[in-house]
C-alpha cells in the first residue's frame, strides 16, 4: 500500500527570520543598558580614592549631601574614611603607579589637615551654642 503521491516536503524558513528578529528586539533592549553602564568611571586605584575622598567631604559638611540635599557633619565617619585611605596606601604601597603615589600622598594630608579645620570650627560652634546668647555659659537655663 503504497501512496501514489510521494509526499511534498514543507521547510519552515520563516523561524529563521522569527529569531532574528528576536535577537535584533533583544540587542536593541540591552543597548540602553550598556550605554548606563559605560556612563560609570573605570574601577581603577585612583577613581577609589577620589570617591573615598569626596564622601570625606561631604561627611565634613564642605559639600551637600547627595540625598538629602544638606550639608552634614559626621567626624567619626569622616575620620574612619581617611584612615580607610591611609590603609589602602600602606597595603598597596610598591604596586602604585607614579600618578597613583601622588595622588594619595597629595590627598592624605589635605584631607587630614581639613578634618583638623573643619573639627575645630565645629567644636567652637558647639560651645559657643551651649553659652548661649548672654555668652555665659548656662546664662539661659532657667531654674524653678
């Protein structure tokens, strides 16, 4: 029993072009994605540091804060950073580019002296707070 016809062979090339177009939807969705990416800087030694170094002075109250749009002051914060920095000098110390050994031993002691200033003038702004107006200090505390 036999066919009399022979069957007619059906190739399907339209999956073909299906997929490409997948693949030209997919790639044209992820391109946005990598163009946000490249907008980061490169992960280097240097851009580290000046980012440990910039939240150093946003932590001194010397620029805004990022999220809440006001200058702060966080000494131990500040302070725990710059010894972040002096330790990631000790331990990379030998593996540096020369630009890279500038810059740290440039950025250290600016940021040391800085956090000195910046401590300073806190502190006297605290005390001269708790005087009060009269300058006496305790003079507006009052008593029953």
């Amino acid at each position: 029993m036999t066919d009399p016809k022979p069957k007619k062979l059906i190739v399907d090339d339209d999956w073909k072009s299906q997929v490409e177009r997948e693949k030209e939807e997919l790639a044209a969705k992820e391109s946005p994605k990598q163009a946000q990416q490249s907008d980061l800087p490169d992960a280097s030694f240097l851009n580290h540091i000046a980012s440990l170094a910039t939240q150093v002075m946003v932590l001194l109250g010397l620029v805004e804060h990022p999220v809440i749009g006001k200058r702060v002051f966080d000494g131990e914060q500040a302070r725990f950073l710059i010894d972040t920095i002096v330790m990631l000098r000790e331990k990379a110390k030998g593996n540096l580019t020369p630009e890279e050994s500038t810059y740290v031993e440039r950025i250290i002691p600016e940021l040391q002296m800085t956090f000195v200033e910046v401590s300073k003038a806190v502190a006297q702004m605290q005390a001269e707070d708790a005087r009060g107006a009269s300058g006496v200090p305790g003079a507006d505390i009052k008593l029953p």
